[in-house]
C-alpha cells in the first residue's frame, strides 16, 4: 500500500497489488473503509478488495459469478470480474499541494483475452476533492463485455440514524442510509436527468464532525447507480455504486441488448469523483 494524500482532503492508502484500487481512507484521523466487517463471499481476490474504501468490478464481469458461455468445463465469470489481484505499475507519482498519479494495469480476463486498464488519480490540494479516471483498452484478438462498477464501501458503524442518502436520482429524493428490510439490502437506479455527472451525498456524519460524502460519477458510461448495505453480522458496511449496467443477470442482459461490447483496440472511459465536505 501507498500513501497517497495533497494539502487537503482525504488521507489514502493506494493498493499497488491490485489495480491501484483504495485501501484505508482517512477523514480527520477515522478511516472509514469497513475493513474486517464484510461479508465472506469465497473469493478471496474480493475479500482483500472489499476491506478497502474503494475496489473495482469488470471489465469483462460484474456482481456474482455466471457460466462462460461455450465452456464446456463450467469455468464462470469470477465474482466481480477479473480486475482484482492484478498488480499496477506506477508511471507518475506526485504529492505536493495536489497529488496525483498514473498507472497502467495489464488485465487478463476469465476468457483468455487481455484489456489494459490507464488509471489517474488526482486530489486536489484546496477543495480536497478526490478525482479518478480511467480507460479501459481492449488489448486482446476478441470482443469483451463493457462492464464496470466502482465499489465505494464504507464501514457502516460510523453512520448514525440522522445520516440521509440523497439524489435527483431517487423518486423520494432522500432515504435513511439504512434502507430496505433488516439485514441488508439492495437496489439499482438509472442516472437520470440527462446530466454528464450524477450526483448524490451521504450525510451528514456526526462521526466524521458533520461532513457529508458527496459523490459523482459519469453517465455516459455509468448509468445507473447501485446502493447497497449488510448488517448481517459480522458485516456493517455501506456500498455506493455506480455501475455500467441494471440489476439483472449477464443473460438477461445480453438478450435485450443492453450488453455492450468492446471490440479488439477500442478504448472506454470511466470517471468518478468525491469529496468530504
């Protein structure tokens, strides 16, 4: 792990092991990523990734293991895509009164085919505003899924009745973070509104002397947000994230259209930005 900080904003752990992903992320001396309190899925390329604050799921699967079509050994998709566990290697690296950093992370996916994953991160040094951006290039002889999701996990203890969800993306507009039936829960929205950036906050957090997390992410490529949260011991996390897709299996999706794909040399882009305010 890297430390990775600027003038202001969050204190970060970067994990060079895999795919430069967060670890610890320090607010005003409290790490809120969840640690030890997650849910043991038997993976455990995803329980190092989902300790941290952030991880990211593709670029040829996201959510929960499916069959490789045409295999007829069974193997599936692995829980989250094939991202974690790739190691990164650092190009830039720079923290004075902003930080920022570049990396290239080669990828191979569960089908044999390659991608190289172009990562940015940047705070910057006043607003503290934390900034990643990536690319996605499919450097294989054969078409990958477009799939993306950034996990952003928080450990659930520091949020107290008072903490609210919030969005445009919402029907309600504002929701008590720990929505839904007891022990957890989830669901999945579109980015609406037709805005290049989403937006929403989670706050504000007494633990954390009243700041709110405000988050936002690109549509173009993200549409839809997943929010989800399990308290089912021993986990106490909360999760947002934005996705590439719906809530709905890799069959169902391809079927209908909504599964798109990244032919050999063609490149994606993704983006995500928060700040603790």
């Amino acid at each position: 792990m890297k430390a990775f900080s600027a003038g202001n904003g969050p204190k970060l752990t970067l994990d060079e092991g895999s795919v430069l992903d967060i670890g610890a992320c320090f607010v005003g001396g409290i790490d809120i990523a969840p640690g030890r309190a997650i849910p043991d899925d038997g993976d455990p390329r995803i329980d190092h990734s989902l300790e941290g604050f952030l991880f990211t799921c593709g670029p040829d699967h996201i959510r929960h293991p499916e069959p490789i079509p045409g295999r007829p050994d069974g193997a599936k998709f692995p829980l989250h895509g094939s991202y974690s566990s790739h190691p990164a290697e650092i190009v830039f690296w720079d923290m004075q009164e902003d930080a920022e950093c570049r990396a290239r992370v080669p990828v191979t996916t569960a089908e044999g085919g390659s991608a190289l994953l172009e990562r940015h991160w940047r705070i910057d040094g006043v607003t503290g505003e934390v900034c990643l951006s990536d690319r996605v290039t499919n450097t294989g002889t054969k078409a990958i899924a477009r799939v993306h999701m950034y996990h952003m996990n928080i450990g659930a203890w520091l949020l107290d009745d008072n903490v609210r969800v919030s969005s445009t993306m919402f029907e309600q507009k504002e929701m008590p973070w720990n929505f839904g039936p007891e022990p957890g829960s989830v669901f999945c929205v579109p980015a609406a509104g037709g805005d290049p950036w989403a937006e929403l906050a989670l706050g504000p957090i007494a633990a954390l002397g009243g700041l709110t997390l405000k988050v936002r992410f690109k549509t173009d490529t993200l549409p839809y947000l997943q929010m989800w949260r399990n308290q089912k011991q021993p986990a106490h996390v909360l999760g947002i994230e934005p996705v590439s897709h719906r809530l709905a299996n890799r069959g169902e999706l391809e079927a209908s259209g909504e599964l798109k794909w990244l032919q050999p040399g063609e490149s994606v882009d993704y983006g995500l930005r928060f700040v603790f305010a």
